[in-house]
C-alpha cells in the first residue's frame, strides 16, 4: 500500500497524519488486478486504518482494513452512528431516513421488531416453494438454450421477483418495476439513476395508499398495522422502512449469486461434489459469502475518541469494507482460497444491531440457485471467447456472466 507522503492532498483534516493518507479511491484500486478481491487485500499490507481521499464514493474517508476493527466497529454503535449510512435518501431529495438502517440504538430496536417476523428461518421455510418456483419459472425460459448470461437474464430478475412477493406487490408490475430497477442499478449515469429511483418511490408511493384502504396478509400491510410507543408509524418512516427493504434485498442478492456462480463455473470437482451431496450447497452458500463481501457501509463518528491509535473526530466518516474483512490473512488462513469446508463466521452481513435481516432469506434464495442450476446442468463454465466483467462501484458484483452447460440426464 502507497500511502501518500510526497504529494500530500489540498483539504485534509489537521488530526489526520500524513502517513495515514491514501490518495486513491478503492474501486479503481482493486481493479488493478484482475480480481478485485486481491486487488483490495493490497491493502493489508499497510496500516490497519487509512485516511482515503476517496474513500466512499469518491467523499474523502476513513478506511478501516482489517476483520476485527471493523467488527469492533460494527458493534460500537455509541461512536460509531449510522444517522447517515447511505445518500439514498439526500439523492432521493427526501427527509426520511431509511429505517431500521439510519437509526441508532436504543430506537433501532423497536422498527427493527416489525421487520424481524417477516424474516425468521422459519418465515423463510414459509417462502421457500415460492421461490423455488420463480426460480425454475426463470431457468425455463434457458433450460434448453446450453447455456445462458447469468446476470441479465437470471440473477438481475430473480430477486426483483422476490421482493414483490414478500411486499405482496401484483406481478403485472413486474417489467416496469424490473426496468427502473436496472436504470438504478446500471443506469449510464447519475440523472439516469436518479430519476428510475424516484419512479420506484413512487410506485411504492401509490402501493402503501393501496394497502392502507385493503391490508392483506403481506409485509407492507404489517409495516402500515405496526405501532411504536402506542402510536403508528408516520409516513416517512413507513416509506423509509419499504425503501430500505428494496435497497437491501434487490442488489445484494444479485451480487452475491454472481460471484459464487463465477467461482463454481471454474471449478468443476466442487460443481460434482454439490451436485452429489446437494446438502452442501449451503456450506458453499456461506463460504462464498464469506469469501465475497459485497458491501461497504458508512459509519459517522459521534464525538472525538482514539480508535486503535487514530484520533478520530466528531462527524468524520468511517467506511467499513466487508470485501476487506471478507480476505483478511489475520482472521482467515488462506483467506483467498474458497474452502467450503472452513465453515467460518463472516461479516458479509455485517454485525451488531444493523446486521442484515434478511439474510436467512438471502442465504435461501441463493441455496435454491445453486440447488436448481445443479441438478439440471453440468460442466458449468465461462463460454469461450467470452469476458467475464466485474463491477467495484457500489455493491462490488459480476456485471457479465456469459455461461454454457451440458444438460444433465434426468436422474
Ligand atoms: C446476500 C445478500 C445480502 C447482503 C450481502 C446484505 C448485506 C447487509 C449488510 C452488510 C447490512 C448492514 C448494513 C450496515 O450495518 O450498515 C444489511 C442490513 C440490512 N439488510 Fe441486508 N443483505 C443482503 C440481503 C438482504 C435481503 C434479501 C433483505 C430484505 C429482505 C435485506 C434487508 C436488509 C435490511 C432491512 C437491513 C437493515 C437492518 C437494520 O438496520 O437493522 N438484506 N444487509
């Protein structure tokens, strides 16, 4: 890791010391070697936190690099507040907050209790043959083509699809929906990537009012029926609540089934061996994601403190990269080989009381993925010729996926 010393940047704190600085933004960085992942871990070899000029999304930031700090971080919510954890909602040109994510402890708690029923393991197994038929409906339209983009035609649908059926949404909203949802997460640029999110407020704008006049047994219609401190939630926190939900589950889902997909097209033993014991596909699930953070979150310090030798300062912000913890030699031995026999914790869905609710979920859907493509097709692989093209903008994903298989006899 260059810190930079020679050229010191225009427009950094006085507290923060020179050799701290890193004039460099991390998407760009990790891309300079062919994977990202190894790219970043770079990063390991210096300090354990760095002072990046470009740190989230090009505003000058901490870095924290290393698993444990920034589990350390995770939990240490009093110095650490997540009040401004994305600029969703400053895009959006909005005064909500996305909710339970923007809240701090102690209110955290109480909007994270209408959430939490929703999502339990055993809600999960509620959902499952659900999503086990999008999933099949989705594979249906390639089963016979040997073989398929991965991203566009699988993985950018498929939790769309989920998250309608969890908010209850009618499915003839689907296309539109889906088609605001890529113009936000690929749109060519920002006006483009704002206007399709106003377009998804506002279909969930008109879907609450809908609900409100005719609740039904669905996730929004619970959000509308929830009371905090005796009274129910205002309309900002509602909209906060079903916005996050849509942040939370739509991006990251697709991310992760890309690149757990793009390690077993390179592995065909591991494609066997869960296509034989598919009761290991979950231990694949977990060490793929262990391997895989997709996400890095936004901290702001709450007062001035030291933290592991660095004074940090009321209002500084603080990125918590989990692509960094997720490759960490000092947490993980081998940290860069995918093992999935390690069984190892992991902070891809962070830690503390933000940790992600709905991973139960998001682990099942990617369980069913990887159970329906490998009972079906063999040989998995990158299709000759092709690219595979990786993106580190936001939430780090495959981009480009181009796959071929053998069709494998019916058992
Ligand atoms: C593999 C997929 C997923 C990954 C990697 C992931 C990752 C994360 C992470 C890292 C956080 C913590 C953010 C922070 O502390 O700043 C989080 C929180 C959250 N996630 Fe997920 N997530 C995934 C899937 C989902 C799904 C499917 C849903 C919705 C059903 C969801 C809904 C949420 C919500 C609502 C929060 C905020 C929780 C709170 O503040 O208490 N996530 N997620």
């Amino acid at each position: 890791m260059d810190a930079q010393t020679a050229a010191f940047p225009a427009n950094i704190p006085a507290h923060v010391p020179p050799e701290l600085v890193w004039d460099h933004a991390i998407s760009e960085y990790a891309l300079e070697l062919e994977d990202p992942y190894l790219g970043a871990a770079r990063l390991h070899e210096g300090p354990n936190i760095i002072y990046s000029t470009k740190g989230f999304f090009d505003q000058p930031s901490w870095i924290i690099t290393r698993h444990a700090l920034i589990q350390e971080a995770f939990l240490d919510y009093a110095h650490f507040s997540s009040a401004q954890n994305s600029d969703a909602t400053a895009l959006l040109g909005v005064a909500w907050k996305l909710n339970p994510l923007e809240i701090d402890p102690p209110a955290h708690a109480a909007y994270r209790r209408i959430l939490n029923p929703w999502l339990t393991p055993k809600a999960v197994d509620a959902l499952s043959e659900t999503v086990r038929g999008i999933c099949r409906s989705l594979i249906a339209e390639f089963e016979d083509h040997g073989g398929c983009e991965f991203i566009s035609e699988f993985a950018s649908l498929f939790p769309g699809h989920i998250f309608l059926t969890l908010m209850g949404m009618p499915r003839d909203r689907l296309d539109q929906f889906l088609k605001w949802e890529d113009a936000f997460m690929h749109g060519k640029d920002m006006p483009t990537r704002i206007n399709a999110a106003r377009e998804i407020l506002h279909y969930l704008e008109s879907y609450i009012a809908e609900r409100r006049n005719d609740p039904r047994d669905d996730l929004v219609s619970a959000i509308l029926a929830a009371e905090i401190d005796g009274r129910p939630l205002n309309d900002g926190e509602i909209m906060g609540m079903c916005y996050v939900l849509y942040l939370g589950g739509l991006d990251t889902v697709m991310s992760s089934l890309g690149w757990a997909m793009r390690h077993l097209a390179s592995n065909l033993p591991l494609q066997e061996r869960l296509a034989r014991n598919p009761e290991d596909i979950s231990l694949m699930v977990d060490e793929s994601l262990r391997a895989h953070g997709v996400t890095a979150t936004r901290r702001v310090v709450t007062e001035d403190f030291e933290f592991h030798g660095v004074l940090f300062k009321k209002g500084d912000c603080v990125s918590l990269p989990t692509f960094l913890a997720s490759r960490d030699a000092r947490q993980y031995e081998n940290p860069h080989v995918i093992d999935i026999d390690r069984k190892a914790s992991h902070l891809t869905f962070a830690n503390g009381p933000h940790f992600c609710v709905g991973m139960h979920l998001a682990r099942r859907e990617m369980r069913i993925v990887l159970e329906e493509f490998l009972s079906r097709f063999s040989n998995l692989r990158v299709a000759e010729g092709e690219t595979v093209v990786l993106n580190t903008k936001s939430v780090w994903s495959v981009q480009h996926l181009p796959l071929v298989w053998d069709k494998r006899s019916p058992a």
